[in-house]
C-alpha cells in the first residue's frame, strides 16, 4: 500500500503542469516568510510552501510528499531518524538552507552540488565520513556546519567554495596536516576546527 502510494504521489508530481517557481527570497525576507511546521497542512497548498521545518516529528526518511513542494528554499529535518537523504533532492533548486542536524545522516548525496543556490548547510552531529565531490560545486555557498561528524575525507573542490564564509569542523578528528590543507583550499574562509589529533588517515 505504501509504495503504491510514493509511486502515484510521484507520477502525480511529474505530470501536473509545473507553476511559476517563486523568486529566490533574500535573507531577510525569508527568515520572516510563513514557516509550515505540519506536513498535512502544508499539502494542502503545495505551491504556498516556501519554508518547511519537520523537526523532532519522528521521520524515519526522507518523505516523499516534499517533492511536491516545487518553491521550497529553506528546508529543516532536524532531529529525526533520517540516515540518507536522495539524490533527487537535487530537484529543489531554489533551495537556499538545508538544516538535516542530529538525525543520524551517514552520507550527503553525490548530487548535492546540484544545489546551485544553497547558502546554508546544517548537517551537524551526524555520522557522515566523507564529503562527496560534488560538494564543491555550492557556488553560493557561505556556512557549512558540519561540526561533530566522522569526516576523513574532504575533496580537492573545496577550493571553489569561493563565497564560503565560514565551516565548523570542530569535534573532527582531523590531524594538522589535513588541517593545514583544508585551510589553503579556502583560504578566504574562517573554519573552526578542534585541536588537530595524533592520528592518521
């Protein structure tokens, strides 16, 4: 029943002719914007939804019925039971701030750089390894808190993070040489990490 459900739901959001996407909102308009905390009533006005925060509603992935929200740009599933997020996410492109704090996320998808416009990511306290390559193509990009995760792997595309302003890796087991390169793929960019470790990679 309930893949018979995602399967129409999706089928439905494909082929319903697509509306004009909002605007992009600028900081201050949108930190003001209506913010929809309930999933139901949200849906029913899929085009109205420009902000969604689900948090600490006991998610256990990703909800499909989000596609349907073609004018989203601030998005937060905080403190759920999410450990992956999909590639079609890539699907949000006015998609300015992604918060995914706390959920037990192992893993940023590989279209993530599909995300042109995001500004903010918020993905901290998680179990996420590695950033995958595509990270580098954030363009617009100026905070990344990836603050308490396992992350051993930061890919060379960091360096054309040319609008990132700042990155918390702090609670990272990140040995100095690391450190040091990190820093001169963004030397432009004030990244809090914790005492550099005596370990390796």
């Amino acid at each position: 029943m309930k893949k018979t459900f995602c399967l129409i739901l999706l089928v439905f959001f494909f082929s319903v002719p697509a509306k004009a996407q909002s605007p992009l909102l600028d900081s201050i308009t949108l930190a003001t914007y209506e913010e929809f905390n309930d999933l139901a009533l949200a849906l029913k006005d899929p085009a109205a939804v420009v902000k969604l925060s689900l948090r600490k509603t006991k998610l256990k992935e990703f909800p499909k019925q989000i596609y349907l929200f073609k004018n989203l740009q601030y998005l937060d599933l905080s403190k759920n039971n999410i450990k992956e997020l999909p590639d079609s996410i890539a699907t949000f492109k006015n998609l300015q701030y992604l918060i995914v704090s706390k959920t037990g996320l192992e893993a940023l998808p590989n279209t993530i750089g599909q995300l042109k416009n995001l500004k903010f990511i918020n993905v901290n306290q998680n179990e996420i390894s590695r950033l995958p390559y595509s990270f580098g193509a954030l363009e617009n990009l100026e905070i990344a808190d990836l603050w308490s995760n396992n992350l051993e792997y930061f890919p060379e595309t960091l360096k054309d993070l040319k609008h990132l302003k700042t990155m918390d890796l702090r609670n990272i087991l990140i040995p100095q040489n690391h450190q040091n390169n990190i820093q001169t793929m963004l030397p432009n960019t004030i990244i809090y990490f914790s005492p550099p470790c005596k370990c390796s990679w």
